[in-house]
C-alpha cells in the first residue's frame, strides 16, 4: 500500500497549494483576474477553473459517472463561486481516495488519447495525471503572477 500513499499524499499537497493560490488570487482584482493573457486557457480564472474542470472530468472516468458539467468559463463570476466549486470537487476527490484500496488503484480502464488512440491505463495512472496536471497550470500561473508583480504563495513539499 506504500505506493497508494504516495499517490494520496500527492493529491494532498496539491489541495494545500491550491488553496494558497485560491488565497492570493482572492486578493488581486477581478478585472485582473478574468483579464486575457494570451495564456492556454487566457485567463488566471479560466485556468484555475481549468485545474478543477480537469480533476472532476477524470472523476467521472474512475467512478463511472456523469456528474461533470462543463460550464463556459465566464459562468464563474466570482471568486465564491469558484470557492464553491473547488469545495465540491475536492470533496469529490477525497471521498473517492478514501475508499481507494491497492485493487483500485490498480484497476485497468480503457481510454482514448486525442489522437483517437485506445489504451489502458490504471487508476493510480489517471490520478497522477490529475496531480501534474495542476501542477503543469501552477506554473503557468506562476509566470502570469510575476507579470503581474504578484509574488505567488509558497508551495514546497511540506513546507521545504
């Protein structure tokens, strides 16, 4: 079960630093925020939402469900909002991993690739996924920040 840990311990993290950036972000302008930077999902709201959008989506993989609905961006109209949503997806993720055994971490699905490819994957592949997703978008966010002249939150592994 070691390598479950890790993979949990991953996602942890992950909430914890999401949250610091939820905080930073809760602290610069709106029109900043929703403003266009020519990034990959134009702009820090919309990539942040990306971030959870993401994580839901494969969610829905894992657990077979239909509960992800994709909003249009500009349906987030506030950081509450935004609150409210990240509330409920790591709510989601974390009932989900609470119940995850060895077995289901090493449970095998079946998914196509963008290219139309079919592959299996494991769940324990597809959480790793969702972890360096967001942290692929951290980095962004962090470039979009300095830009900006905002110095982002701290994120080192348990604090380093």
């Amino acid at each position: 079960m070691g390598r479950m840990v890790e993979v949990v311990k991953l996602l942890e993290y992950n909430r914890d630093v999401r949250h610091r950036y939820f905080d930073a972000l809760a602290k610069v302008p709106w029109e900043e925020l929703v403003k266009n930077r020519e990034a990959s999902f134009h702009s820090i709201r919309n990539i942040f939402i990306h971030t959870l959008n993401a994580t839901d989506f494969w969610l829905d993989f894992l657990l077979k469900e239909k509960l992800y609905v994709h909003r249009r961006f500009d349906t987030y109209e506030s950081m509450e909002y935004i609150e409210n949503y990240m509330t409920q997806v790591e709510a989601r993720l974390e009932l989900y991993t609470s119940r995850l055994d060895l077995q289901g971490l090493n449970a095998e699905y079946s998914v196509k690739n963008d290219a139309g490819e079919t592959f299996t994957v494991t769940a324990e592949d597809v959480l790793i996924h969702i972890f360096e997703e967001e942290v692929h978008h951290r980095g962004e966010l962090i470039g979009l920040l300095w830009q900006m002249g905002v110095e982002p939150p701290l994120m080192g592994w348990k604090d380093l």
